[in-house]
C-alpha cells in the first residue's frame, strides 16, 4: 500500500483527553512550515478547536513521551495507520569510543510499532534508519 500524500499524526495531551489531528500533504514542504503546521495542529487540540476532519486519515502518528522522562514507549497504531513513532526523552549516558575509553553522549530512545499487513519490519528498520541519519545530521533536514 502506498499513500499519495504524507499525512502524519501528533498525539496531543489535553484537559479533555489525547488526540491525534493529522498534517497534511508534509513531504514537499521544508522543515520551518513543518514545524509552524504542528504549532497550528498543536494549539487547536489545546483550545478544543479541532473538527472530525482534522483527526481522520494519515499515514502514521509521532507520539513523543520525553516529558514524562521516559527512555522507550511501546505505542499501539492508530485504526486505518501503518504505523506509529514512539519517542521518548533525551538521555546523557557514557559509551565507548573507538578505543574503549568512555565518552559521554546524548541519546534518544526511538520505538517504531508497524502493522506487518502494511509495512514490513525491514522497511520499518530503514525507516528508522533514516531517521537517525537525520537526528545526527540534522542539516540534512534543511537541504
């Protein structure tokens, strides 16, 4: 199955509960308009302001858990979604280098649920894959 648009999903907490509005057609827009359409999305759940509309459809949902300081969250896929990206907080801890000897780096933990009907395992890992490529070169999202 392959969508022709990009529409994805933000879980959003709010007084009345978690939603998920849906941005439209994202692929061909850069990362600054990304970024002012989830504020948008964002602010209307907040305010209660989002139609049955704006919840519909999508491809997949970005679920992030960083505030409540945790590392990994199993997130179950929205009905009619192939997937969805649980992200958890950003943690400082010590790996090795090339040499053994301990370096202290920042790490976020990335959880992909995928239905298998739509989206096989090792696309889901080239998936995520890319995204990591993107999180440590972030100037490949301004390209």
């Amino acid at each position: 199955m392959q969508f022709d648009t990009a529409d994805v999903g933000i879980a959003v907490t709010t007084d009345a509960g978690l939603f998920v509005p849906v941005m439209r057609d994202i692929a061909g827009k850069g990362l600054g308009s990304v970024a002012m359409a989830a504020r948008q999305i964002v602010t209307r759940a907040r305010e209660g302001t989002l139609s049955q509309p704006d919840m519909q459809g999508g491809a997949t949902t970005v679920s992030n858990a960083g505030m409540f300081d945790v590392t990994y969250m199993g997130s179950i896929i929205n009905p009619g979604q192939s997937s969805i990206l649980g992200v958890g907080s950003i943690r400082r801890v010590f790996r090795p280098d090339d040499d053994g000897q301990p370096v202290l780096c920042q790490e976020i933990g990335l959880m992909l649920s995928c239905d298998h009907r739509i989206f096989d395992g090792v696309a889901g890992l080239e998936f995520l894959n890319g995204i990591k490529g993107y999180l440590e070169t972030p100037f490949k999202l301004l390209a």
